[in-house]
C-alpha cells in the first residue's frame, strides 16, 4: 500500500519556540493532506486540511495563525506549531487519501516544556 | 454533520473469545468506512475498508460488515488473542478524498 512518512517522529521543545513537523507521501502524489490531533485516550480530532497550492482549511476552533500549514509540493505537507505552549502537547498525525482510503503518516509526539 | 459513536469505549475479555465493536454513525450518505488498529503512542494501522456498496469485507481473523442504510458496522475478531489488545477506531469518509470522521475508539484488552 502507499507510505505516508512524517518527521520527526517526537520532538521536545520549549515554550515559546516553533515546531515544524513535515508530511510526506512517499509513492504518490497528494493534492491534499490532513492533519489530526489526539489526545491521550481521546480520539483523532481534525485540524485542518491542507491544499497543495492554496491556502488550508482549518476546522472550527482551530487558530490558523498558530499552526501554520504549508502544501508546497504535491508530496509534501507541514505543519508548524509556533510559540509551542505545554497545551500544545500532543501526537499528531497527518494522512493522505489513496484512490479509496486514507494512509495515514506514523505520528509525531510534541511535548512542549 | 457526520457523528460516530463506538460503543462500549473499553472492552476487556478472556483470550480466546470472540469480540464484537460496534461503530454507528448518523449520516449514511457515505463513501467508505474504514477499521483501525492503534497500540498505544503509535500510529494507525488500516484493518479494513468497506466501500458503501458493499455489506462486509474479512481479513483473517477479522470481519467487518456495513449496513449504511442504519449508520452502522460491526467488527468481529474471532478467537481473541493477547496481542489484539489495543484501541480500535471505525472512521467514515463522505466523499473520495475527503476527511475522515473518526468515532471515539474501542479500548480492547485480551487477558492470557
């Protein structure tokens, strides 16, 4: 099936610093990516969706101007986490749809400190 | 707006058993369905896909059936084994190459 990598896989920061997290489709092409967060013992919740050439959907109550998304390529996608707060501790999870389900990346576990 | 709801939320059975999840969800104009496997702090890992034409699909051990028309599918994992302990997520998709809407998960714990 196709690949979805995500890098890096954790990542341990301080507040106020910025937290790039990339996206990449290995072995196809992706004109959109999707981003989700979970929350320990919680569900996947998405953020937002990302369009390779335009800007990003963000769901409701998801503020765009602290997690920035770039599509820049049709492979790849990242989400930048800026001014990282502790609540910003999370996994975070990127997928790509195939022609008929979603591969999903492995995760990224941020803990901001 | 699409809701999925996974009941129960935790499960715990004896190894061997067999185990039933059920997901449902309340808008059954949907594309596909998928099953997923996530051990804790990892990933995803895709289980099965039903397309909304289709009634069930089986994968080994596992069998997943759709009745879109209810909003609802079950998963069964036949002869549980220790290692099937994890969350299992169901997800539906409204359209090919939209986002998925995910339930709340299926914590499973098999004992030895």
């Amino acid at each position: 099936g196709a690949v979805v990598s995500q890098h890096p896989s954790r990542v341990i920061c301080k507040s106020g610093t910025s937290v790039k997290i990339e996206c990449r489709s290995l072995d196809f092409q992706a004109t959109t990516m999707f981003w989700y967060r979970q929350f320990p013992k919680k569900s996947l919740m998405l953020m937002a969706t990302s369009n390779e050439g335009s800007k990003a959907t963000y769901e409701q109550g998801v503020e765009k101007d602290k997690f920035l998304i770039n599509h820049a390529s049709l492979t790849l996608s990242t989400l930048t986490v800026t001014s990282a707060h502790p609540e910003d501790s999370s996994f975070y999870i990127c997928s790509a749809p195939g022609r008929y389900e979603q591969y999903f990346g492995p995760g990224t576990r941020l803990t901001v400190t | 707006k699409q809701e999925v709801t996974q009941i129960p939320a935790a499960l715990s059975v004896p190894e061997g058993e067999n185990l039933v999840l059920n997901c449902s969800f309340t808008d059954s104009a949907i594309y596909n369905l998928q099953w997923f496997r996530q051990d804790p702090g990892k990933g995803l890992t895709s289980l099965l896909l039903i397309q909304s034409s289709q009634r069930e699909q089986t994968s080994g051990r596992l069998n997943a059936s759709l009745d879109k028309s209810s909003g609802r599918s079950t998963l069964y994992i036949a002869a549980s084994q220790p290692g099937d302990s994890a969350t299992y997520l169901c997800a539906v998709i409204r359209a090919a190459g939209n986002k998925l809407t995910f339930g709340g998960g299926t914590r499973v714990l098999v004992k030895p």
